[in-house]
C-alpha cells in the first residue's frame, strides 16, 4: 500500500438548512473534484467540521466519500477527536473499516502540549498493536493545540512502516526541508498545508499538496505540480498567484470556501456547524468574487491548451 503523490483536498461538509450533513450536494462536491483533476480527497478533516460531528456522522462521511470516488482517486480520513485511549481506538477502527485507503491521526491527540515525545511513541505504538492491519498518516491539526513533529520523530514513524501520509503544517522552509531528509527513502510521504511555500517544498522533495485552498481552485494546484517537473518558470509565475490567493484563509473558514464553491454552482448551502455566529461581510464576499475572477484569468495562462505557457506564444 502507498499514497500517491498530488493533490489531497481538505474536504469541507455541505449542511442543509436543519445543519445536517446533505449528502447530495456532498455527492456533487466529490464529482467536482475529481474533474479538477484531484489525485486524492482528505475527508472528515478540520475542513469537515469534524469537531462538531458525531462518531455515526464520521463513520457515514468517511463511507459516502470512499463509494462515491469508488477508486478513481485515493481517500484519507481522520475523525480522530477523541482523547481516551479507548474512544480513540474505537475511532480508528470503524472509520477505517468504510473503504478508506488510510486513517489519518491527529498529531496533538497523542499527547497533551506538555508531554514528550517518548509520551507521543507510546501511544502511537498501543494504537499500532491494536490495529495491525491499518496504514496511517497524520495531520498536524491546529486545534485544539497545533503538535509539529520533529524530524526524529518523524524518521521514527516512518521506520515503522505503517505511516504513509503527513499534512504539514510548520509553514517554515527549513523545518520543512528538515522532515523530508528525515523520511527520505521511506513510504511516508509529506505533503504541504501552506501555499505560501508549497513551491519551495516540493523542490525539496514534497509529495503533493493537502490545504484548505484545494477547495477553491483545486486544479491549478494540479498544475503546479505538474509545472514543478516541467516548467520551473511558469511554476515560479502560478506560485506567486497561489500564495498571495492563500491570504483569503484568513477570511471565517471554511464558509468562505463554501461560498466560493456556490458560486461555482455547486449546491452548497452557507450552513455549518462551528464558527459561532461569524459569517463574511459584503466585502468579505467581493474578495471571494474578485479572487474567482483572477482564477479563471490565471488558469487560462497556465491551462496546457493555451496559446501563451511560459510566456511563450505557441499560435502559428
């Protein structure tokens, strides 16, 4: 087993009006994403709102997911919120149990801000024993306390053999270029939380990208990917807009992305169940649309069919 390279969304969850997961619009939200050309879907994630669902609502997000991409690209998912032993287990279990291709742990739920890393191997290893067949990633999820992994720990989890996946989310080139020496050569592979240094990391061996920005323009993150190999300078160029696009994060997450991808037309209702009662100004909402209007400028120039890559007229 291994998890291939590209671009893993942090999936967001559509609400219907009575805040319940609404699984047709979830439906067309996979199919949107695969058509952008997505080499994987990160479900029941922050993103997912995971917080604020039940064991049963993670069970059934991560099974609706996993059918309905029905092997055309690889699913992750977490889920893992719980802070006992036990419930964690339990978690892992069941929701690895749904046709997942990895369950992927929360880095902070293995030891509290305080314990150590020798506290971290310890019961990263009871969760090993008690599920032998299972292959893992982990997520370095800001809350409720961001845990980053320290290259020898990281080494450590893949000498294991049984981790495949990080989502990093140091957002520091040297420590990021610090984890890939340490897991070189290994199956666990890093894929970057940041776009802002996406670029920077996947010249350093980076696997891919699994960021809350896939949810509004997924595939031109595809294509940088693809530019990285093959075009250093239009790659240059595409990461310029990408990061700078990355500073609309800052907006109420993740309901502006679910405006972003209603006014692509997808079904998605502005329901959640976290973020209180924050919700996004009228200029909050011009961002979003001005920031739509430079997507499709952006992904004409860089779009593989288009007269002008590089900078370089290709017309006759």
């Amino acid at each position: 087993m291994s998890i291939k390279s590209g671009v893993y969304p942090t999936m967001i969850t559509p609400f219907n009006d009575n805040k319940e997961i609404d699984y047709s619009a979830l439906e067309q939200f996979v199919e949107w994403l695969i058509v952008h050309g997505v080499q994987g879907l990160f479900a029941v994630c922050q993103s997912s709102e995971m917080f604020a669902l039940s064991l049963e609502e993670r069970v059934q997000l991560a099974r609706f997911v996993a059918e309905r991409a029905a092997g055309r690209v690889q699913v992750i998912a977490s889920g893992h919120i719980s802070d006992g032993a036990a419930n964690q287990v339990e978690e892992i279990r069941r929701i690895s149990s749904t046709g997942i291709d990895a369950f992927v742990l929360v880095s902070n739920r293995l030891a509290a801000a305080e314990e150590s890393d020798d506290v971290w191997k310890r019961n990263a290893e009871k969760i090993l024993s008690s599920v032998p067949d299972v292959a893992f990633g982990i997520y370095e999820c800001p809350y409720p306390y961001k845990r980053l992994l320290s290259p020898d720990l990281l080494k450590w989890c893949a000498e294991t053999g049984r981790f495949l996946f990080l989502k990093d989310t140091c957002c520091e080139p040297e420590q990021l270029e610090a984890k890939l020496n340490a897991v070189r050569g290994t199956p666990l592979k890093l894929f970057n939380a940041n776009a802002a240094t996406l670029l920077k990391s996947l010249d350093l061996g980076a696997s891919g990208y699994s960021g809350v920005m896939a949810n509004f323009h997924p595939d031109l993150y595809v294509r940088l990917l693809e530019l990285q190999r093959s075009d250093p300078d239009s790659a240059a160029r595409l990461q310029d807009f990408l990061g700078l696009a990355s500073a609309l994060e800052r907006q109420p997450y993740p309901l502006n992305a679910k405006y972003h991808l209603l006014l692509e037309g997808l079904p998605i209702g502005l329901q959640g169940r976290s973020g209180g009662n924050i919700g996004l100004s009228a200029s909050m909402q011009l961002e979003i649309e001005q920031l739509r209007g430079m997507e499709q400028q952006v992904r004409a120039m860089f779009h593989p069919s288009h007269p002008m890559i590089g900078g370089v007229s290709h017309e006759k």
